[in-house]
C-alpha cells in the first residue's frame, strides 16, 4: 500500500486497535511474550496515532499477549485433534491467528461487523478455506454460513464483556443449538473488572464500556444452555515478573488472581 489505510471506527469495533497495539508493542520488545510480525506489518500500514493518551498500556500490553499465548495453545490443540476441523473467530478484529496457526487442513472464518471486514480485507484474502463475514454475532443468520457437520471451535476473545450476560446466554444458546459438536475458548473478566470500564487505562479512551463480568466459568453450567465447563487458565498464572508490583502483590489473592481468564467450554454430548 502506497498510502496508508486511516479506520473509520467508533465504540467496540475501534477497541480492536488496543489488541492490535498490544500485539505490536509486545512484538517490538526483545523477548516478548509473542511474536506477530505480520501485526507488525498491519500496523505500520494504518494512520492512527497511539502517541500520548492513545499509547496502549504496559498492562493491556501484558495482558493482551498472555491471552494471545493462550489461545494459541488452546486453539493448537484443537487443531491436533481435528486436523480438519473448523474455527470461528467470533469478534475477529485484526486477530492474525489463522496466519500463525494455519495447519493447510483447517477452515477458518472470520467474523465481525462490515466496518472491520472491510478494513480487513485491506491486509487479508479470503480463499476457500479462509472465509470472512461480515456481520454482528448478534445477528444470528452468520451461522447459515457455516457447516454443521465437523467439529467447530468458537473463539471469543476481546469480545463478550462488552455485551449483558443475558446477550452471552443468547449467543452460546444459539450456537449451542445448531452445532452439535461445538467447544468454545471464551475470554472472561471478573464482575468487580466490568462493572469498572470506566476506570480500565485503555478502554476508558474510547467509547465502549464492559458490560459482562463472570467469576468462574463453572457458572456456566448452572445456565442450562447445553454447554459444560472444561478448563480456564488465568493471566496472573503466567509472565508474572512482568507485572507491575501492585499487580503481583494483589494476585496472591486468589479472586484477584483470577480476574482475567481463558474459559474452555464443550457441548454436553462431547466428552471432556
């Protein structure tokens, strides 16, 4: 691209570029967590100024890469599993994870509203295998798209904090529903995190507020929506020497300490 691309976005879809910051930050730093160059490449190709206030925090830095190692993993083991399986990046953003990850075998979609494909599609193809679609997860015809007849895992990251619990039941109800062999990677904060958007260093600078907050993902179990608790992994587990010592005093206690967190979720009729 000769000029560089200058996004059009307001409210949760522009709180892409906070992960998207992140993810490049963390692969600048000599040692980071992750390494995602073709972030890298993304960035340097938009006009978007993160200087002063807009700089994306050390911690949302951190944090943000500890649930990209994560998932990762997670998503890797899926895709041992099921070779040729699908995924379903609910809330895609600029996630890269298709190109890190891709095993030739999979298929993969991407989904988000038409604002972000459409900027996507400055930096991605779609081929047979990788398929955008540009829609609201809210908007529940996206699932028409999909096969129903190979393993699915879903992944929200970044993504449904910033709806009520009653729109999560709603979402998971409705893939649940229609995927008969569908698991789940979910990210999750703590209530005392949602119910304080307004205090998050990075959220708080554009105009979205969290609005979902979970303590463990074995409530999930009490929804009766088809689905089983599995697993979570929380971010203080991990990368602790790169906390600020506030952060690692108070992760010692065991709600703080899992505040952030991975949950691994399977419909019913899958074993663990």
């Amino acid at each position: 691209m000769k000029d560089k691309l200058t996004p059009k976005l307001d409210g949760i879809p522009e709180t892409l570029l906070i992960s998207a910051r992140a993810r490049y930050l963390e692969t600048k730093r000599p040692g980071g967590i992750i390494h995602d160059p073709l972030t890298v490449a993304i960035l340097d190709s938009i006009d978007y100024d993160f200087s002063g206030k807009k700089e994306v925090s050390k911690g949302s830095q951190v944090g943000t890469s500890i649930r990209t190692e994560i998932l990762d993993e997670q998503t890797l083991i899926f895709l041992q599993k099921n070779p040729n399986g699908i995924v379903v990046n609910l809330g895609c953003g600029l996630d890269t994870r298709y190109h890190r990850l891709n095993n030739s075998k999979i298929t993969w979609y991407d989904l988000d509203v038409p604002e972000t494909i459409e900027i996507r599609k400055n930096f991605f193809t779609e081929t047979e295998r990788f398929r955008f679609i540009a829609k609201s997860v809210l908007d529940f015809s996206w699932m028409s798209e999909i096969p129903k007849n190979k393993p699915t895992l879903f992944i929200a990251e970044g993504l449904l904090m910033y709806f009520t619990q009653d729109d999560v039941k709603k979402i998971l109800s409705a893939i649940s529903k229609q995927f008969i062999n569908a698991e789940f990677l979910i990210e999750g904060m703590s209530p005392f995190i949602a119910n304080n958007s307004k205090r998050h260093v990075d959220v708080k600078k554009y105009n979205a507020t969290f609005k979902w907050g979970i303590k463990t993902g074995k409530e999930i179990n009490e929804w009766n929506i088809g689905l089983s608790f599995i697993n979570e992994w929380y971010y203080f587990d991990r990368h602790r020497e790169r906390a600020s010592l506030p952060f690692r005093l108070l992760s010692l206690f065991p709600s703080f300490r899992k505040c952030m967190k991975i949950m691994h979720l399977k419909k019913d009729n899958i074993p663990a």
